[in-house]
C-alpha cells in the first residue's frame, strides 16, 4: 500500500546541496582539463578488536561529516557526470516542487541537476525559499531515513486535564434537596429556620469546597478545564445567597433574635468571601469569561447590600455586628468585592455618627470612645479608598465618585464634634462660646439642624451667666433654636431657659410695681402708679400712648388704654416673645403657662 511521507530533506539541505553543485559548475569551463589534483586526505590507523589496524579518514568539519552521512543513507540521492562535471543528484518530493515547473526528465520522486540547462533563466522553485504544495506523490511501501524529525515536525499538545468537581448526578441530587429547603424556609426566626438554614449553607459549603479543591488539585497542571456544569453550580450559589439574605432582612428583627440572625448574615458574608476567592482563582486560570465574572460579582453585591440593610434595622448591637462583618472582609479580600468593604466601613461611620448626635441631642455631651471609633474606621475607609483608586486607574472597577465626598465629610464631622467636646470642656466661658459657636457653623454646613440648635442653646445658657452679655441676644439665640428642633425634651429645656432670662430683663418693673403696691397714701399711691407706667412704656413702648402723659387726664381711663395696648388677646399675630411679654405685664396666664 503506497506510503504518503514527507520530504526527508530539509529546505536548508535542498538549497545547500544545490548552491553546491552550482559552484562546482560555474567554477569550471566547459571542455577545459585542470591540472590541479584534489588533496588527498590524511587517513589515520584505527585499531580494530583482534588488534589489526584500519585507515580512516578524519572528519575536516562537522558540516561535512554530517553530508557524508545523509549522502550515504539517502537512497534515492546519486550523482551524474556530464561534460567531466559531478553533479549530486537531489530527490524533489510532489510538495516542494512548484506546479508551473516544466522540466525535462523529471523522475517521479528523483531530479537530476545535470539535466538542467543553467544557461537559461532558473526555475522560481530553485531559488525560492518557499515550501510550495502541489498534489501529493505516491511514494514507494518503505520508510525513508529521516534525520532531526523533532526539528521541523510540530508536536501535539497534551489534552487540557478536568478539574475534580461533583458529577452531574451529584450535583443534581444536591441542588434538589437545596431547593426544597428552601422553598419551605420561613422569614420568622425560630428552630424551623435555623435548621433549614444550616442544611442550604452546608450544601452550598460542598460545592465551593469541592470546586476549590479541585481547581487546587490541578494548579500546577499546564492546561486544564471545568466541567461543562461548574459554572451553573456557581451562579446557584451566588442567587441561593441573595435569597437567604433576602429572607434575613425581610422582616424587622426583634431585640431578642438578633444575635441568631446576626450569626446567619455571618455565614452568607464568610460564603460570599469563598465564592469570590474561587472566582479569581479561575480568573486567573483563564477559565471563565469576564463577563461571567462581572455578573456574579454584582450578585455577590447585592447579597452583602442586603446584609447591611438588615444589620442597619438592628435596634441594638448595630455597631458591634457590622464590625464583626468587617472583620469577616479583611484587607486582602478579592477584589470584585473590595467596594462593598468601604460600604460596610461607611455604615459603621455613619453608626457611631449618629450615636454622637444622640449624645449631644439628649445630653449636650459626646464621649472620646465615640471619637477614636470614628478616627479608626474613617482611616479605614481612606485606605479601601485608596486601594479603590488604584483598581480604577489599572482599569480593574469602575468608581462612583460620591463615595470620596463623603468620606470628606465624615472629616468635617469629626472636627464639629471635636469642637463640641472642646466647648463642654473648655475652663472659660469666653473660649466655651468660641468652640460652641465653631460648631454651629458646620453643623449649618453639614445641615446637621439639631446640633445646630445644641449650640445656640449652649452658647446661650454661657451667654446668660455672663453680667455684661445682652440679655436679648441670648432670647434670639433661644427662640432661633427651639424653630430647629421640635422635640419635646428640647423645647421644655429652652423654655425653661428663656423664662429665667425674660424675668430677669422685666424684675426691674415687677420690683417697682411691688413698691407702689407697698403705700398707704393716696397721693404716693397715684405718684406711683404713674412712675410705674412712664418706666414700662420706655422699657416696652407702644404706638400712640405717651407714658408721660396718657394718665393726666383721667387715671383710671389711662390705666385701661394701658392694658389694652399689652392685652394678649388684643396681640394676637405677635410672636412668642411679644406675647409672653403682653401677658407678664397684665398678670394674665394662659393654661400652661411656665412662670
């Protein structure tokens, strides 16, 4: 049966062979004798086994003992002499031969150089270095020497080896079990759910473990490949944990069940951590695509945003569980969900935020504990931060810019309550109103109403205890802030405030009309009554009354016009200050009314 082989002679040894004979031709005329003999070569005694001795010819280079040798196995290689010339005879197999060439004599498998007339144009297949295929040439039924295979023959490579993972039968069992688990799982905590809950975290635990053991296996292995349903088990996975983040955090969490589902948002965060270290790991192996992994690593996403949202509804214990949370995503986690690291550090911010504006609201206090866990977790967030940006410039995430400017104020806020405790804790009431005053300054910045009104009651409170302060700009202070802050607590606290300042600015006429009560004389009576009434209407004054003189012509008409003019009901559209100023100069209270 005919024998399809390759040309055993390389494009390198075609051409020399060929240069070769063609310097022999063109170095000799035709019919021209030579009375140079070629040296003859020195030959050397080899001893052979019985001890006689046999001549040799020495090798001059190894390029020539490698042509003697090639030219001695070659069968199909011989030589022609015509016009006293040696030609070598070289063999051109069907594919090196072009399919325009048109020479005399060609054998089937044998081309003889000497049959060439070089005075003529050379044919495009002698000089050119390019392998040409023409239709393949049955060869004789042997095998031909073939020198240096390895050098031009292509190898094949190894097939890609399959990672170790669950069969499809194992895995189809496994996810129907799942499933009905979770189908009859309940949002209410309770032994039902725990023990449902640990069956689907235990089976999704079986898959990632067994993927990564697998995938670890074969590390090392030059070429490998999933199996075709590794990546379905994987996307279960990752929506199998967004489900029962979504169960978690459906219903509000009772005080005392907050550590059983505390404990249940731990697992699918440490779930979630392994499912991203097993995707970068076949990341890295070229194993998935990447849109496969931006999918997922949204899923994963959406899984620990669930997560925060319920730890955020904690009644209690809130800050203490997302530390732990941020705890279970250390500096070296994956990549993909870096970015909800910084959410988490920002809820923990924002958590002992709101404890500090608790503590100045109900207090007028703010604790250094609350400081320090601030100033650890916003240098925190400054280095997710960082790590975030420089993802972002390698092209590796794409970054929402608001995240920084809100980092910038979680600074500005640091400083406002810094500012706060230095005014609680400052020796003079001069520098106490500095630091309360600074603070009200970027509490209106920042928006922050209620710690806004903190200040200004505090400053006026300082401001009151000072003789030479202005009594009405500590009443503007007070009346400013009770509008910033509805709460009832606050109100009764600046109530209580503004009427020990209003009595004090009205003691000098409640003192004086004590004095006119105190006569027994009729005339010292009247005198008094009159000076009483000059001294409020300059204290108080009044359109169109002249307390000079509205009690000359008749005093008891006078004294009527007089109450009208500060009757409560009379200054109805006055505000707060007015009135309570209307009704402490007629004596009349309204119910409820603080005295």
């Amino acid at each position: 049966m005919p024998l399809h082989v390759s040309n055993p002679l390389s494009p390198v040894e075609i051409v020399t062979r060929s240069v070769a004979s063609m310097k022999r031709f063109f170095s000799t005329t035709k019919g021209q004798a030579t009375d140079e003999k070629p040296a003859k070569r020195a030959r050397l005694q080899k001893r052979k086994e019985n001890g006689e001795t046999e001549s040799v010819t020495p090798c001059l280079h190894a390029f020539g003992s490698i042509q003697e040798r090639r030219e001695s196995t070659t069968p199909l290689v011989d030589r022609s002499r015509r016009n006293g010339i040696v030609f070598d005879d070289i063999t051109i197999w069907a594919q090196n031969t072009s399919p325009t060439t048109t020479v005399t004599k060609i054998q089937p498998s044998l081309f003889r150089l000497s049959d060439v007339d070089f005075s003529k144009p050379q044919p495009e297949w002698l000089t050119s270095a390019v392998m040409h295929t023409a239709q393949t040439i049955e060869f004789p039924d042997f095998e031909l020497p073939i020198l240096n295979r390895d050098s031009y023959r292509v190898k094949s490579q190894p097939p890609a080896k399959i990672i170790d993972f669950l069969t499809v039968s194992e895995y189809t069992a496994l996810r129907e079990t799942t499933d009905l688990s979770i189908s009859a799982l309940p949002p209410q905590p309770g032994y039902l759910q725990k023990t449902l809950f640990l069956h689907i975290t235990s089976s999704l635990s079986t898959i990632l473990n067994r993927a990564e053991a697998g995938l670890q296996d074969a590390w090392s292995t030059r070429t490998i490949q999933l199996p075709s349903h590794c990546t379905e088990a994987i996307t279960y996975v990752i929506s199998t944990l967004d489900f029962l983040a979504v169960i978690l955090a459906a219903e509000r969490v009772k005080p005392c069940h907050i550590a059983e589902i505390r404990e249940g948002l731990s697992d699918i965060i440490r779930l979630v951590v392994q499912t991203a270290s097993l995707i970068d790991g076949m990341d890295i192996r070229n194993l998935i695509r990447d849109i496969f992994r931006r999918e997922n690593c949204q899923k994963l996403g959406n899984a620990l945003e669930r997560v925060i949202a319920a730890t955020i509804g904690f009644e209690n214990d809130k800050t203490a569980a997302l530390q732990s949370f941020l705890e279970l995503l250390p500096a070296s986690v994956p990549t993909m969900i870096l970015p909800w690291r910084l959410h988490i550090c920002r809820a923990i911010i924002e958590s002992h935020i709101a404890t500090a504006i608790e503590g100045i609201i109900n207090e007028s206090i703010i604790s250094q504990s609350t400081l320090d866990g601030l100033d650890k977790y916003i240098s925190i967030g400054k280095h997710i931060q960082k790590q975030l940006d420089r993802l972002a410039l390698e092209g590796g995430l794409e970054i929402d810019n608001t995240v920084k400017r809100v980092l910038s104020n979680f600074d500005i806020q640091r400083t406002m309550f810094q500012a706060f405790l230095d005014g609680n804790s400052a020796p003079t009431p001069i520098s106490a109103i500095t630091f309360f005053d600074m603070a009200k300054t970027i509490a209106i910045q920042l928006g922050e109403t209620k710690v806004q009104a903190e200040s200004m009651y505090r400053i006026a409170l300082l401001a009151s205890a000072i003789p030479q302060h202005s009594d009405q700009s500590a009443r503007e202070l007070l009346l400013s802030a009770s509008r910033l802050n509805s709460s009832e607590v606050f109100q009764r606290k600046v109530e209580r405030l503004l009427a020990g300042i209003r009595r004090r600015t009205i003691s000098s006429i409640l003192d004086m009309a004590m004095l006119v009560h105190q006569h027994d004389s009729l005339p010292e009576f009247i005198e008094g009554v009159k000076i009483f009434v000059s001294s409020l209407l300059a204290q108080y004054p009044a359109d169109g009354i002249n307390g000079e003189t509205v009690l000359d012509v008749d005093m008891v008409k006078g004294l009527l016009r007089v109450i009208r003019v500060f009757h409560p009901d009379k200054n109805a559209s006055v505000d707060v200050e007015g009135r309570w100023k209307c009704e402490e100069v007629t004596k009349v209270y309204s119910p409820g009314c603080v005295n």
